[in-house]
C-alpha cells in the first residue's frame, strides 16, 4: 500500500514497515542480507540495474529528507526535533550499501530490530506530516501507477510501430523507458520523478524542431498529442502543475 503523503520520510517510512513485515522475527533478519531483503520488498532484481537504482534511491532518502526539513525554515529547536533521529538512519542505510544482514541494520535503528515501533519510524511520520503541511502532495494512487505504466509501454509499442526516423524513435524511447522506471519505483522516489521524466521527455522534443517535424511527416503528431494529455492528467491530480506538457501540445499543433 503506498504512503498518503508524498515526500521522503513518508517513502522512507512505508518501505522501512514493508521489509520489517516481510522479514519480522530476529533469525528471517539475521538469514537475509539487508540489500536483498530490500530488493525482495521492491520487487526488483537485486543484482540489475534497475535493482540497483531502486535500492540506491532508498539509501538516499535519509539525506533528502535532512535537505527537505532544513528548507522548511523552522526555528532551531523545531528543525532539531525534526532531525533527530535521522543521523541513525543514514547509518542503517550505509549497512544496506556495504551488504550487512538486514538484523543489524535494523538494530541500528532500535535495538531489538523491532522498526515499527521504533522512535525513527514515529519521527518519520511527524516529519513526513510537516513536510507535507508545507507542500501538501499527494501520492499517486496503485490505479493511476497502472494507468501510467501502459500509457508508456503503449507508447513504446506505437513508437516502435510508426516511420520515424531512428534518431526521433530512439530519442522517444530511451525517454520513455526512463518514465517506465520511474514508474515503477515510484513507491521509493515518488511523483517528483515521474514528472521529472516526463519533463524531460517533452523538453527533449522542444529543443528539437526537427524532431517535431518529423512527428508531423510520420502522421503520428495527433496520437503523440493525445498521449501527452492523458498522461499529464493523471499527474497532473491533486497538484497545482495543470500546464505540464502544453508547450508539446501547442508545437505539435
């Protein structure tokens, strides 16, 4: 189930009680190395790339959100309250890097290895409640995941489809391959990324006047155009980012 709110400590927190329910007792823990146990939860191969880029992304959430709360601008006793707790976290993060089993790096969490009970995991969602009191965004739901994926692989199956020129076909999917994956760790990096990726991707055709040309020339201008809208009116739900993707709609006429 992902988290309500979309930030990091909320992210970190939702990922963190899914491995704990996963592997709960001390001896699942102390027979499962930490990296793995991560993968196995994340559903992704743990020696692949995208393996390896999802669980990078979950070493990296605990500096994100010591960067997200000192940009809230808190008074020092408030952002100290919020941090706490979180050089610990950095720490247990450092053990899924360096391929501890999951035990210790639990333990350096709480002792007893017992995260949802823990001190971090409570201080996870205040500062996810701060943060989001401060951008309220909301996590895009398991049907709109879905609905995004086939959007894309869709997309990729038209592309591969349609007379373009292989350096636009190329330009088109190494782009939605990288929304793809976006996609599908969105439980770790969230909504920022898919439309980071989705960003790109237009902006990747804005840049190239010619590549809007030949979009046009293949006859695949008005379908592009469709796509666009419907994807950015899935993410574009419960934020204030309504414009996403109209300078693509205006180009492709």
């Amino acid at each position: 189930m992902a988290p309500q709110h979309d930030n990091p400590a909320a992210r970190l927190r939702d990922v963190l009680l899914a491995v704990h329910a996963r592997f709960p007792g001390q001896r699942d823990q102390e027979a499962v190395l930490a990296w793995s146990a991560f993968a196995q939860t994340l559903e992704v191969g743990e020696n692949t790339a995208a393996g390896v880029h999802a669980i990078a992304s979950v070493i990296q959430l605990p500096s994100q959100i010591i960067a997200a709360v000192r940009a809230l601008g808190e008074e020092q006793d408030e952002e100290e309250h919020l941090l706490h707790g979180l050089d610990l976290l950095e720490s247990a993060m450092a053990g899924v890097a360096a391929r501890k089993p999951l035990y210790q790096v639990f333990y350096e969490i709480v002792p007893g290895g017992h995260v949802p009970q823990s001190a971090a995991a409570h201080g996870l969602l205040s500062v996810s409640r701060a943060l989001h009191r401060a951008n309220p965004v909301q996590f895009l739901s398991e049907e709109d995941l879905t609905r995004l994926e086939n959007l894309i692989t869709e997309m990729m199956s038209e592309v591969g489809a349609t007379a373009l020129p292989p350096q636009v076909r190329i330009l088109l999917l190494s782009h939605l391959h990288l929304m793809l994956q976006a996609v599908h760790v969105a439980r770790v990096t969230g909504r920022d990324d898919i439309e980071a990726t989705f960003d790109a991707l237009y902006g990747s055709i804005i840049r190239r006047p010619e590549h809007v040309e030949a979009i046009h020339q293949a006859g695949f201008a008005d379908k592009f155009r469709d796509w666009i809208n419907s994807f950015n009116g899935i993410i574009s739900i419960s934020t204030g980012a309504v414009g996403l993707g109209q300078q693509v709609v205006r180009m492709l006429g």
